[in-house]
C-alpha cells in the first residue's frame, strides 16, 4: 500500500479487504479478530455481493463493505466506520440480521443455519464505559450469562482505545494498529 492512502476510507478498505484478489488478506484478517482454535479457523472465502436488495419497493436499500462465506458456510460481514454514531449498534444488529436470515431456504430446518458474524472497526468510540478495544457482543441471558444462540456474534473494535504501540501484542493488535495509522507508515 503506497504511503499517505488511509486504510479506513471506504473506497481502500473495499479494495483491501473486499476484492478477489486480496481474499488472503481477509482471511488472515478474520483468523486474527476471531482467534479461533486449530481446526476451526477461516481458510477459503467466498465473496457475497454486498448489497442487502430490497424486497419491497418500500424496505431500505443498503450496502455494507464487506461479506464473505467460509468453507463450513459461516457467514461475515465486515465494516470499517469513520466515526462511531449512537445508532451504530441498531445499523449492525440490521445488517447481521439481513445477512443471517438470507441463509434460509424453503424447506430448510432451522438446525443448518450457520453462525453470521459482523466485524465492526471504529475509527471512534462508541462505549465510553468500556476501556478495551475490542468487544465481543453475543445474545445470552441476563442473569446467568447462559448463552441463547452462537450464531450472533458482533465484533466492535474501537481504534482509539488501541493500546499504545508498545503494548500490542497478537495479530488482531497489528491489523488495527495498520488500520488507524496505516496512512503513517
């Protein structure tokens, strides 16, 4: 990537992470936010069109920047935002679910539904409560914490609250260590 390019403007992340070409840079990617064991890790990608079509002449047309299929038919949509707005949440919990229940086909039981997971970088911070940058939201139950479903998991990774340079550790820390200085170096 030539210097001064920011990896965070829309148009460079979607050739980044959103292009036949650069499919082994979203798989590493995934691998990296996800740190998932031996054996269950991402290793072959299939680009889905980003668009979420409208059905109805009335329902929202909406695009998203990436979504991708595994080889065991885990689904992934991946966002690079700019700012972190208070309605970020609602936008991505609509987006994971367009994307999740397009898997389900006329006949088919709900037990093939595979898990959707939405990837969320944030060149801002949406929870000021919350000092890591990276959160893992999942649906569980208040109280006891028992997990409904594993097939929502919604990752937001605020870049501000990346650790100091110094401090990085890991692959997850690389990717968004480049994401947020990416045009310095």
């Amino acid at each position: 990537m030539r210097p001064g390019i920011d990896p965070k403007v829309d148009y460079a992340f979607k050739k980044l992470f959103g292009s036949e070409a650069n499919l082994p840079l979203l798989i590493h990617l995934l691998n990296a936010v996800l740190q998932l064991p031996p054996g269950r890790q991402v290793t072959g990608l299939e680009l889905l069109n980003p668009f979420n079509e409208k059905e109805r002449a009335e329902d929202k047309l909406s695009v998203v920047d990436v979504k991708a299929r595994d080889q065991s038919g885990r689904q992934f949509h991946v966002e690079m935002q700019t700012e972190a707005h208070w309605f970020f949440p609602s936008r991505t919990l609509y987006y994971w679910s367009r994307l999740h229940a397009q898997r389900l086909l006329a006949g088919d039981f709900f037990q093939t539904l595979r898990p959707t997971v939405s990837i969320c970088f944030l060149n801002g911070v949406l929870f000021e409560d919350v000092p890591e940058y990276h959160g893992i939201y999942t649906l569980r139950e208040e109280r006891s914490q028992v997990v409904l479903t594993k097939d929502l998991a919604i990752h937001m990774l605020e870049l501000p609250n990346l650790p100091a340079a110094e401090r990085l550790s890991g692959p997850c820390d690389a990717w968004c260590y480049f994401l947020r200085h990416g045009q310095e170096l």
